[in-house]
C-alpha cells in the first residue's frame, strides 16, 4: 500500500465525488479512479459506494479513512521533523568543554544566542581534559568542542579564537596582599603556587609556569589540584596562591580573592575547535553566530 494511495481515497472520500477530488489532487479523473480501483484490489474490499452524483464510503472504507488520516499525519510530520534536521532546526548538538573554559562569558553568550535562535536543537555537554577533548573531537564523539589556547593538538583542528582571556593571581582573603589593587608575581617568588597536572591543559599549564618565569623566577610548586577550578578551593584553605583565567576568578568562593597582574600581561585564548570533515547544519550554525558576532 503505497502513502500516495492513501492520499487518494482520502480525497475522494472527503469530496465524495472524483471529479472534484482529481481537482484537489491536480490530476486527472481517469488515473484517480484507477489508483482507487488498485487500492481496492490490494485490500481486498470495496472501500467506496459508486452512487449517481458521487461516492460513499463503505463500512470498510470508513476504517480505512480513519487509520489513514492517522498514517498521513505521521507521515507528513516524519518528513518534517526529517527535514528540520536536515536544516539543523532540530536535531542534536555535541558540545565539548575544557574544564576551565564552561566558566568563560562569551561561551555562555554564545550558546545563551544559539538557543533562543534553534530551540529545537538539544544541546548535549561534555566535559573533559583537553587530552580526552581533543580525542572525543578526533575520534567525532563530540561535534565541536570549546578548548583553551595554546594547545599542541589543536592544530589537527579548525579553531576559531572566540576570546582572549586575562590571567589573574588567586589569594587567600588574609593574605597581606589581598588589599592591593593589583600583585606583582614576583612579590610571590618565595610562596607555594598551586597547580594543575600538566595533561588536563598543557597549555594552560605553560603559560602559567611561563608568566612565572616572566617575572624573573621558577615557581614552588606545591600541591596539585585534580581540576583546574578546584584551585581555588586550594587557596582558600591556605596551601598557597594561584594563577587562573579571569572568568574562573567570578566564581564567588570564601576566603579567596583575585587581583589583576602588576607589571605583565598573561593570556590565554579561548576557542571553539571542530574537524575539518564537513560539519551538520546544527553544528554550522552555530559557527555562524560567532561571525556574526565579529569573531574571526
């Protein structure tokens, strides 16, 4: 039984005439009744009353124009959930995060706009290490993913900088120099500096160790911390201080205050990274709102 059949005999028994259903129908009359006659040999049954001026549905009929009303409707709305995500107005979107990079306000500008803009896409978030970022990205676990900058294996990617982010030093609130406008990291050269292991963001983790070094010394290093963000948690329990994107600075956390960097300017980027195989419609869009919003 084919859905242009059904398409048929609904219209012939909403008309109740052929001639007039082969009008709805933009065809002519004599297919119409042919395509109706094959129908009615296939379920093996009258379905239609061939009256003087017109058709009646039979007892068989109406059962049929019932179901088949059923069968059109979901039919017609397959096809255009099915197109929808084929113009990337429904549909999912994998989004992968670097731990430190959720907190950045552009990411969340930007996926606050791509929501009032696709509400039909689900978005799905995963958060990873920038290694097992990278991988997921790789291996197409993940459509696009949000990293930080630098990072070695971005560049197997396409990356678009979505911001350039400050740098700034982590204290504990009765630490002496809580009360200054601004640190100058060589003030901290004697004291404990708390880090992140090296794999969850080699990146981050050099432009650290490089602003240190900047500043005319080598770090203590003292405890590592599992994420990047639990740093802070580090410093208000007084192991030491730490260096930390500005965004992850808004956090508001006891006992710990951030102060900007005296004397240096310490970056790092945000970016938002994807394979260079041809991405989804979902996935473009998205793209395309960081253009229009004058990211290059």
């Amino acid at each position: 039984m084919e859905l242009r059949h059904l398409r048929y005999f609904v219209a012939v028994a909403e008309t109740a005439n052929f001639t007039r259903a082969a009008q709805r129908l933009g065809i002519s009359q004599p297919p119409l009744s042919q395509q109706i006659q094959r129908l009615e040999h296939e379920v093996g049954t009258a379905l239609l009353k061939r009256l003087t001026r017109g058709v009646e549905l039979t007892d068989a009929g109406k059962v049929l124009y019932e179901d088949a009303l059923i069968i059109l409707k979901l039919s017609d709305a397959a096809l255009e959930r099915t197109r929808s995500v084929a113009r990337g107005m429904n549909g999912f979107l994998r989004i992968g995060f670097a731990s430190s990079s959720a907190f950045n306000p552009q990411v969340f500008s930007l996926l606050h706009r791509y929501r009032d803009k696709f509400p039909g896409v689900t978005l799905e978030p995963q958060e990873k290490d920038m290694s097992g970022l990278m991988t997921a990205l790789s291996e197409g676990v993940i459509d696009l993913a949000f990293v930080r900058l630098p990072c070695e294996r971005s560049k197997d990617f396409n990356v678009r900088v979505i911001d350039d982010e400050e740098m700034v030093v982590a204290l504990p609130k009765m630490h002496p120099l809580s009360r200054t406008e601004s640190v100058s990291l060589a003030d901290l050269q004697n004291e404990t500096l708390i880090t992140f292991p090296r794999d969850l963001s080699p990146g981050l983790y050099d432009t650290v160790i490089a602003g240190c070094e900047a500043a005319g010394f080598s770090p203590n290093l003292g405890q590592q911390c599992p994420q990047i963000a639990s740093s802070l948690s580090m410093v208000a329990t007084g192991f030491g201080y730490a260096l930390i994107p500005a965004s992850l600075g808004r956090i508001d956390v006891a006992n710990v205050c951030c102060l900007p960097i005296a004397n240096q300017r310490i970056t790092t980027q945000i970016a938002l990274a994807w394979r260079r195989a041809a991405l989804g419609k979902a996935a473009l869009h998205l793209l395309n709102l960081t253009a229009a919003a004058g990211v290059e």
